[in-house]
C-alpha cells in the first residue's frame, strides 16, 4: 500500500505544481501580476482612457451600439439584452462581440497612431 499512496501523492503534488505555472503564465499574459490571496491594490483608472469613447460609439451601428450598451453599461445578461432587442440570444451575442470588436480595433488603431 505504501507504493501505490506514495504515487497518488507524488501525481496530487506534480499537478499542484503545474497548476501553479499554468496560473503564473495566464496572470503574465493577462497583465495580473496580483495574487488571489492577497488584498488587490487600490488603483485608479487613467481618465484619459476614456477619451474618443463617445465618438466610437457613435461609429458603431444602432443595433451593435444598443446591444453594447445593454450588456456592458447595464450589465444585462443576454436574454435581457435580447428581449429589449427584440431579438434571439444568440444575435444578441453576435452584435455585442462585433460592437465590442469594433470598439476594440479603433482604440488598437489610436494607440498605433500616437507611437
């Protein structure tokens, strides 16, 4: 019996320790070099990442504006952003991932601009 609790031992303590570089690695990739465990820092937003915001909006169409809106201002979940949409869920989720692409792309393309 000793061998074989000796081996689930070592498989629990080798997962453990890949579970943790899988966790470094995505924290790094992420941007998040805060632990879990321990109080996060307290941080305030630029202001200034918010500018043109207004106007890429603006650029999105109705539906993908409206869609943005509801789901992430709101925080709607997407049956609600479908309802008030008069649309299925799914073409809720289309539109709010195309609206947030879009939205992502031009602030991708004004920080390009600024280097």
């Amino acid at each position: 019996m000793g061998p074989w609790l000796y081996g689930i031992a070592r498989n629990v303590l080798l997962e453990s320790v890949r579970r943790g570089r899988l966790e470094r690695a995505a924290c790094t990739k992420l941007g998040v070099f805060e632990r879990l465990d321990r109080e996060p820092a307290d941080v305030e937003p630029e202001v200034s990442w918010l500018d043109g915001l207004d106007e890429a909006m603006a650029e999105l169409s109705d539906g993908e504006r409206a869609a943005v809106e509801l789901r992430v201002l709101h925080d709607l979940d997407y049956d609600s952003v479908a309802a008030a949409l008069a649309t299925s869920p799914s073409a809720a989720r289309v539109r709010v991932s195309r609206g947030l692409a879009a939205l992502r792309q031009r602030f991708i393309d004004g920080l390009e601009a600024v280097r």
